[in-house]
C-alpha cells in the first residue's frame, strides 16, 4: 500500500529570498521557474538566445523578472547565487564553464520545483511510452478519488504547479532524461522506469550518459519509497539493481511469481497469496503491444496506491490514447491513415510497425537522433510496402531500409501522404512513424502530427469531390 510520507520531515527548508538566480532559457518551462522563483523573493534574470518572445515571457516583467534576450551573456551568469537550466538548454554550453568553476549550483527546473512540492510523487521516465502512461495512472487515480496533478514533460511544467501543492495531493510527473540529468534531491515516492532503447544520442554525449540521466529517478530513493520496474526490458533490470527502494515489477511476456502480469483476460497482481484481477483486457482500447505494457505499468502504480479494480477498469475504459501516439486519423478508399509522430526515435518506429499490421506505407525522417535503421530492416521487410522518406535523415534511410523494402522521397509532408497513398493497397495503412525528432521541419512533433492530420483531410477532401464530379 501507498503510505504516505511525514510532509513535514520530508520538506527540504530551501529558500531563495534575496537571491540572484538566472533561468536559462524561455521556454514554457524556463518561464514557469521564472514566475514561481519571482514569487519566493528571487531577483530572476531570465536569459534566452531568441530575440524575441511571446506575451508568457513579457509578462514575468510586471512580477520584476529582467529579460535578457538575443543571448546568454557571461556576465549575467558570472553573478548568479543559483542557474536554473531549461530542459532544452544544454549543460555542457560554454558560458556555465565559469558558472561550474565557481561551484554556482547548476540544476533543472524539475529539480527546483520538486523541493517545494507538498504533496507525494510518482515520477515516470523511459525511452517511450511516458506521456501514455502518466497520463493514465493520472486518470486511475483521480477515479479511485486522490486529488492529482499531471504535470513534467507531458505539458505543464512542475513549477507551475506549486503553489497549488498540498499535503494530501500526489503529483503525477513526466521525467525526460533532460530533466533528470541536472536533479540533486528530486526523490518520488514511486519511481517508474518504463524501458531504455538508445535515444537522445544528438543530446547526450554517449549511450552511457543517457542511462546515467535516467538513473537519476531513483538515485535518492530509501528503502521507504517504491521503484516500479518493467521486467520485460533487460536493461531496466540491471540498471535498477542498485535501486535503495523496494523494486515492484510488472511484465507482459516475463513470467514473474510476484507484480503485475497478463494471464487469461486479465491485467492481475500476482502475489504468495495468489492473483488479483485487476484490469480486464476488453477494457484496454490501446494500439499495440508496447502500449498494453504501459496498462500494465499504470495499473501496476494505481494498486500501490490502493485504486480498486473498478475504478481503475473505469479509468482504462474511458481512455481512447493520446494525440500523435498511434491515432487514426481518417480512411480514404480503403486505406487507413495512423499518426504515430511522437515515434521519435528506431525502437519506436519498430513498435508502432508492429501494431499497425501489414501493408503499410510508412512515412518517416526528420532530425536524426541516433540509433540504427539497419536494425528495421526485419520488421520492414515482412510488414512494409513502402517507405516515404523526408527530412534531413533521408539518406540513412535509404541506407538503413533499402534492401529490403522500396524508398520514395517527399519534400514535405502534404507530398509524404499523397505519394504514400498512391503506393498504399484498399485494406492497406499510412503510418507515420519517423522514428526522428521533428525540429529540422516543425516546432515539435504535436506540430509535425498535426499537419499529418490535415494533409490526410485535405486528401480525403479531394478524393470525395473527384467521386461527386
């Protein structure tokens, strides 16, 4: 059962009346850690490499936050008491090399958020599957009656939510590798460590380094908090060997004698004292096998807090996924169109392949960040038609993939889904699965999702006025 923490005792007395602190960077969360440090007494100085920003930004002006715009200067940093990082921002950036010279703490915007947070945490990291997954335990905890907060990387920085923080709340939280990679103290109450696939390599130095930032979810952890892990993935389970907290797992495939496991048409907890039907599968409306796994987790996180079956059946049942997470988006003559742009990266795209059947036109590229498209080219060979490929990656594409399945190039999106529907068969699916980040196109992936979606309309738009003529 989920106990509680004494608030009190687990409260650190931090404080930054009177300090000098500089948030670099402006984006929603470097904005959010301006406002919450301007409230608690901080002279915030607010430094971004764009010249210019939106109203959000402005507006910190009238709480006494200085703007520093069009660049990081030295000596902004060079006075700071304490340097706030954005996620965005990295932290091997030149002008903090004076900052770490004279031990100025250096740390992340979850960081600084979780240190004045009341109520308990359940933090969720891995390579995919995160947004999913705190979203739903989100839902299967408001249903069994916690009061909750969803917030980190899924969409509303932590620092927003303190001031609304109480004793008896648990925050949801969302936890990227470049959210943990600068955290000191941040410690959940339960940890969730989904899986690891290599990620991120455009931003972390090595492999290596990325495990280490996803490590930190655990690293302060006490035998008194919980670390949920899944047993399905190898490298979790060596990783969080030397986890101080008590290790739940849960698996799909794994045979496990205790956690959270599939056996007949059941979601379960299996125990000494024998199975508790937890979640029945009928209830899970969820694309594919990576994302019943994400079920598993949820439920898993939802029965330490003490939900019951029903009510987290309840929560799974009213839940159809989330945008850009294999969405089907529309059907044109036959072919079916599956938005997956937050496949951002190979094992990713593999999954979503996977779940989406045979036949597939698969639209793919952007921004590489690392990994092998050789490793596709099984799952490719068997399930793929057609690969349409754009953006800055197109030839490790046609490197990676074409041996083994046919590679036609688009110069856009809007011409990615037309030439993808041209290839596709009646029955057939479209899948965007890029298996890229978006940023050499698109503001981000919801972005690159969205124009997805409208290029399918548009072309279902014109496909019926060509039938009406």
């Amino acid at each position: 059962m989920f106990q509680p923490r004494d608030i009190k005792a687990a409260m650190t007395k931090f404080s930054v009346a009177g300090a000098r602190v500089v948030v670099v960077g402006a984006a929603r969360s470097g904005v959010a850690a301006a406002r919450l440090l301007a409230t608690r007494g901080a002279q915030v100085v607010l430094t971004e490499q764009r010249r210019s920003v939106g109203e959000s930004v402005t507006g910190l002006q009238g709480l006494g936050v200085e703007l520093e715009l069009g660049g990081h200067g030295a000596q902004t940093l060079d006075s700071a008491d304490l340097v706030v990082l954005s996620p965005g921002v990295l932290p091997t950036v030149a002008v903090l090399d004076e900052v770490r010279r004279r031990r100025v703490p250096i740390i992340s915007e979850i960081e600084l958020a979780s240190r004045w947070l009341q109520g308990r945490v359940v933090a969720v990291t891995g390579t995919k599957g995160k947004s999913t997954t705190v979203e739903l335990i989100g839902r299967m905890l408001e249903a069994g009656g916690s009061v909750v907060l969803v917030g980190g990387n899924v969409g509303t920085a932590l620092s927003s939510q303190v001031e609304a923080s109480t004793p008896d709340m648990i925050h949801v939280v969302e936890v990227s590798s470049f959210q943990l990679e600068l955290t000191r103290t941040f410690r959940p109450t339960i940890a969730v460590l989904l899986n690891l696939h290599s990620d991120h390599l455009d931003r972390h130095e090595s492999y290596t380094a990325y495990l280490a930032a996803k490590t930190r979810i655990f690293a302060n952890q006490t035998a008194s908090d919980t670390l949920v892990v899944n047993a399905d993935d190898p490298e979790v389970l060596r990783l969080t060997r030397s986890s101080q907290g008590r290790r739940v797992a849960y698996a799909l495939t794994e045979p496990l004698d205790t956690g959270v496991v599939v056996t007949g048409d059941a979601i379960v907890r299996r125990s000494e004292t024998g199975d508790k039907k937890l979640v029945p599968l009928s209830a899970v409306r969820l694309l594919g096998s990576h994302q019943l796994s994400n079920v598993l987790a949820a439920s898993t996180v939802a029965d330490l807090v003490g939900v019951s079956p029903r009510d987290m059946t309840l929560a799974v049942d009213r839940f159809p996924g989330l945008e850009h997470v294999l969405e089907p988006v529309g059907e044109v003559a036959g072919v079916r169109f599956v938005n997956d742009s937050k496949a951002t990266n190979i094992e990713a795209a593999r999954r979503a392949v996977e779940s989406c059947g045979d036949h597939l036109v698969v639209i793919m590229g952007g921004r590489f960040k690392g990994g092998a498209f050789e490793s596709l080219q099984g799952v490719f060979e068997s399930r793929a038609d057609a690969v349409i490929a754009l953006g800055e990656a197109r030839e490790r594409i046609h490197a990676g993939l074409g041996p083994v399945v046919r590679i036609v190039d688009a110069v856009s999106l809007h011409e990615a889904v037309r030439v993808a529907y041209g290839l596709a068969v009646p029955g057939g699916t479209v899948l965007l699965a890029p298996a890229c980040a978006s940023l050499d196109m698109f503001q981000d992936y919801a972005e690159r999702g969205r124009v997805f979606r409208q290029a399918v309309d548009g072309l279902k738009e014109e496909i019926e006025e060509r039938r009406e003529q």
